[in-house]
C-alpha cells in the first residue's frame, strides 16, 4: 500500500537509524561513517538544545507542549501540539473517516464495527482496533475506555452545519471525560475548512492540503458537468434503503445531498425523517415515481433490497426495474453515497455523475476508485476488486 504516514516530520514509534534516515537532506546510507557521525552529533546538539518543532508550532507550544484553538463554533480548546499527540477519538464513523483519511496511526480505538468485508479494503491496523463506541444514532461511547486509553482529543464533525445539538453534545463529552471535544463542519461545501484545520491540528497540513483539493477539484468538476440540465431532461432516481428497500432520503436529507449534487432528480416526495434518515414509504408510491434508476442498498454488506427489487414481479413495473437499471450502491469499507457522508461521497459523486450522465462526467470509475482508495484510504485495491464493487453500474454491464 502507498503510505506517506511516516513522510515529514512524522517519525513517532521509529528506531534512532529509521528515525535519522535523512540527516540535513543526505541520507544515511550514502555518507561515509565519519560525516555521518559528525552529522548526528551535530543533530543531537540541536535537539537538546531546542524542542522540535513541527511545522505548525511555536517555539512557545513545543516547550510546553500545549495550543490554543477556536474549533468551528468558535470555542476555545487547550490540546496537545502535533508533536505531543498520540491517541485522538471520534464521536461518529464520519468524524473517524475524516481522521482516518490523514493519520490512522493516531486513532485510539475504533467507532464502527468493522465486517470482514471492510476489513479487506482497509490496512490490517484497522483490525487491531477496539470498539469504543459512537455517539450517532442516540448511542453511546465508552467514557471510561477514553480516559483509560489516554485519549487527548476527541472530534465531533457534521456533514452539515453544526447545530446546538452538536455543541451541546460535545460539551457533555468534554465535561464528563475532562478531554477536549473539538467540532468540525464537515459539509461538502465546507471540505477545505474542514481538512486544513483537522491537518494543522494533527500536523498534517501538506497530507490535509493534497486530500482537500482533490475534493474540491472533484465537486467543481461534477457540479460543472451537470450544470444546465434541464429539470424536465433529469434522470429520475429512488434511493432504496432498507431491507425492503421502502425507506429513502428527499433532497432535504444530508444522505441525499450526492444525488442533487450530482444532477439526478430524486424522486421521493416524502418528509424528511431528521437524524438517521431512512423516511418510510409504500411500493405504491414508488411505482407512482416511475424512476429510471434505482440505487439500491447491497445484500452483502448492508443488508439491502437489491437483488429482492430487481427480481419480485411487485417491482416489475418500474422503469429502472424494466431497463436494468437497479444497481448496488458500492458500500466497503465505507459507503458511497452515506452512512457515514463524510469525505467518501467525494467518490460516490463521482459514480453517480458518471452512471446517470456518462457523457458529460466521462471518467473510468474503475481508475477513479482505485485512485480513491489509494489516496484516502492507504489501499489499493486490483482493477477486477473494484469492478467487483461497481457490479452492474459499470460498461459494459450498464443499461
């Protein structure tokens, strides 16, 4: 796997000799044995005479190896400089796949429950990870298993602005553990924000930076492609959630959100259901939206409808049903559209876009997700892996 956790000034856990591979821009083993010795002790001088710093301290923060920040409600933390960090936490998957995505070796347990599916798309640290619960969908972390892990920090990010509920929640967590809690709008407008305050507090800004402009890069292009389709030319599309696959998000949904964005008509004319998601609805009313496509929940690792929608004659009558068009939203290690909608709907923008519009977002979603997972999640995954992911959504299979 591509790995540049351990590029910079990131040497924590290494050997003296790992750790001083390079010395002043030479490395190690091309420098005969007495420049190499003068270069170290040279080194070690300097690092006794002065803290390290990393590239976002002060001189007064190495020394005592404290910052001040304001987190994205504007309140004050006293945390950890980079190079003091050790152990952070989450209050959510989405706040962990933020995390994740910079540095995997700070994260002190883990938020979901892996299955073994997802631990094939995942370094094998990931497995080593313990539970320790998540605050989303009213439930729980383990308070205790924070403080007695050394947790230093925890984050809480929304994927849409945060609300007093956030905050209150954090505080809660802060006061009851005495760990600061910081808060992140994680939104897809707010990507930048997001990474380049989550890499200067991890010192990880030149990784935040490069993971920030492919998502912005990603979002321009896709909204530009779809941009001026007429409403009435839109693909129609019903998102099938649920083991039934009678539960579905309307545009006001944060779990919709990669749909609009990605120029699809959502057809569920239904009340939002705030929180989770997932508004009930009737087989009746979908055959009444007669959508074109269907995106569908996947058996294996979701426990959706798919294979239930494409072959019961009571959704036979449905366009998307007709025409093939039902497919299997791609859900390891981590779905695409949502659950959580954090950073990796910057790929499942991108597949929608191209499903529904191949010739205004022309990508090969293949090499988009191999590129993907070797970016974001220090994997790469075979050609044959991820055309076993896109299933039928992928040429020449698609309708």
């Amino acid at each position: 796997m591509t790995d540049d956790r351990l590029s910079g000034d990131h040497v924590r856990g290494k050997t003296l000799s790992e750790g001083l591979g390079n010395v002043w821009g030479k490395p190690v083993s091309i420098m005969g044995r007495r420049a190499f010795v003068k270069a170290l002790g040279a080194g070690l001088l300097l690092t006794m005479a002065a803290p390290v710093l990393s590239s976002c301290e002060s001189f007064g923060e190495a020394v005592t190896g404290e910052r001040t920040i304001s987190d994205h409600v504007g309140r004050e933390l006293e945390i950890p400089t980079p190079s003091k960090l050790e152990k952070v936490y989450f209050t959510s998957g989405l706040a962990q796949v933020f995390c994740f995505t910079l540095n995997p070796e700070l994260l002190a347990g883990t938020a979901i429950q892996f299955t073994k599916r997802q631990l094939q798309y995942l370094p094998e640290e990931a497995n080593e990870l313990a539970y320790m619960g998540s605050l989303s969908g009213d439930g729980e972390i383990n308070r205790e298993m924070l403080m007695v892990e050394g947790v230093q920090l925890v984050f809480s990010i929304s994927a849409i602005g945060l609300t007093e509920a956030n905050i209150s929640e954090a505080q809660d967590l802060q006061d009851s553990t005495n760990i600061p809690v910081c808060l992140l709008d994680g939104s897809m407008e707010r990507i930048s924000d997001c990474y380049s305050m989550l890499g200067s507090i991890l010192g990880r800004e030149d990784r935040a930076s490069k993971l920030a402009a492919y998502c912005s890069d990603v979002y321009e292009r896709v909204t530009a492609a779809v941009d001026g389709i007429p409403e009435d030319e839109k693909t129609s599309l019903y998102y099938a959630e649920g083991p039934e696959g009678l539960q579905t998000e309307p545009d006001a949904s944060q779990h919709a959100l990669v749909l609009a964005v990605a120029g699809a008509n959502n057809v569920a004319a239904v009340p939002e259901n705030e929180g989770l998601g997932m508004s009930n609805v009737s087989l009746e009313q979908v055959m009444a939206w007669s959508p074109d496509v269907i995106i569908s929940w996947d058996y294996e690792n979701m426990g959706g409808a798919v294979e239930d929608i494409r072959s019961n004659k009571n959704w036979a009558q449905i366009p998307a049903t007709q025409s093939g068009r039902v497919y299997a939203m791609p859900s390891v290690p981590f779905a695409w559209l949502d659950r959580p909608p954090g950073v990796n709907r910057f790929l499942g923008v991108q597949w929608v876009a191209n499903m529904l519009y191949p010739d205004r977002y022309d990508v090969d979603m293949v090499q988009v997700a191999r590129e993907f997972y070797r970016l974001f999640y220090w994997v790469e995954p075979s050609e044959d892996e991820i055309k076993d992911l896109l299933g039928n959504s992928y040429p020449p299979y698609r309708g």
